[in-house]
C-alpha cells in the first residue's frame, strides 16, 4: 500500500443503497444471509466483533479465509512476512498466511513519523496495504444504537482512488473519493507509501443496532493504505 499527505474534502450526499457483486460474482447481500465469517480474534485481540462507536482496525477484517471474509487479486501477503520478514515476533508476521496485505507503522528512518504527512499515527499501527482495485474485505461489527454515523479515516494514498463500504451486502456510500497525499517536496520515493492523512467525516451511513458486516471495497486507484475507520454518531 502507499501513503502520500492531502487536504480533503468531502461532500456528503444522500445515497440509495443498492446490491452489490463481489469479485467472484457472489451478492454480497445473499451472502449476508448465510455469511460464513467471524470476527477477528487473537491473544492481543480478544473482543471479536469491532465495537460501534470507536475505531474499527482494517487489519482485523475476518476471519473465513478468501472468497468469505475478503478478495485479494493474489494469496501472498506482500507485507507480513514479506517486507516485513518473518522472525517471530508479533507485527513481523501478523496474519502473514493469508492473502490481505498488512504492515505496520514504523518510527525508525523517519518512515511513518516524517514531515511531509498531515497527521503523526502512532507507532506500530496495523495497516491494509497493497491495495488493487477489486478488492475487498469484511468486517464484523457490533453498534451500540442504531442510526446515522460519521467515520474519519486514517490513510495514506500514493495516486488517490475510491473506495466504497457496504453494510450487510448493501452499498450505503456509493463511491467515495480518496484525495492522493503525494507530495513532490519528498526526496525519498518510496516515503510517497508513508504521507498520513485523516480524512474528517469521509464517509457518513446509517447502522443498525447489534452486528453487521461492513464490506470495504477498493474501486479505483489502489496504492492505499488503510489503517482504521473511527465511527461516531453524526451530529
């Protein structure tokens, strides 16, 4: 995945949801029916199901393996075992058996702490990287009270893009533009991965109480990294 820093801007509109297809031409409305996921959990992890207010982490999309829980255009995990190696320690190889790209934030070499990003995240944040267009990642969530909510997202963007979110099979955002956060006064180039941003209410959707699924599609652009979504009830 990529970063780049960015003024942003969204306007929000109303939107009707509509159905939409997976990558391998499954609705994910019928497949909410029969959804066969589960909520990410491990020894650091153990609350499954995403809480509603709060931050919900991409790098804890389901569980169910690919075609279920997520769509990745291949099965290496170009980050966890990859540029990350693979020598035993937590981050280095976090879910590195599965196909979804995920890194880390680093502090070392002014990699993820340096002066062309808009926000500072914090040290050792799990991140989606490596994204393409098409695909796509579930997330089991569980919301407090119905209604209707705002998310900041905390990203970066080497070329920009959209990205849509789907809530239970059905498409609550339609396409929703990522403003790129490249930065050409940046002489290191593959820092362009590493510009953060938080992007302030890019996306607002009703929820219903209790669990659903939030699918998170890459539509355009790819290139992204996408660290975490912080939902809040809209004012």
């Amino acid at each position: 995945m990529t970063t780049n820093r960015l003024r942003f801007c969204i306007c929000c509109a109303v939107f009707i949801p509509s159905m939409t297809m997976t990558a391998a031409g499954v609705s994910a409305a019928d497949e909410g029916k029969d959804y066969r996921g589960t909520p990410f959990q491990d020894e650091r992890h153990m609350g499954g199901a995403q809480k509603i207010p709060g931050q919900v982490q991409c790098a804890y999309y389901d569980r169910g393996g690919p075609g279920v829980a997520y769509h990745d255009t291949d099965s290496k995990n170009n980050g966890s075992g990859g540029l990350n190696p693979a020598d035993g320690t937590y981050l280095n190889q976090f879910r590195m058996d599965e196909g979804v790209d995920i890194s880390y934030t680093k502090f070392h070499d002014h990699i993820d702490d340096n002066p062309y990003e808009l926000v500072h995240p914090l040290e050792n944040q799990l991140y989606v990287g490596w994204t393409e267009p098409g695909e796509w990642f579930n997330i089991t969530v569980d919301v407090s009270q119905a209604g209707l909510y705002s998310a900041d997202l905390l990203y970066t963007s080497n070329r920009g893009g959209t990205i849509s979110l789907d809530v239970d099979g059905k498409d609550v955002t339609g396409p929703v533009t990522i403003e790129s956060t490249f930065n050409a006064a940046d002489p290191i180039a593959w820092r362009q991965w590493h510009h953060w941003n938080l992007a302030r209410g890019i996306v607002k959707l009703p929820l219903p109480a209790g669990k659903a699924v939030l699918t998170v599609h890459i539509l355009t652009g790819g290139n992204m990294n996408l660290a975490y979504f912080d939902f809040k009830q809209a004012q």
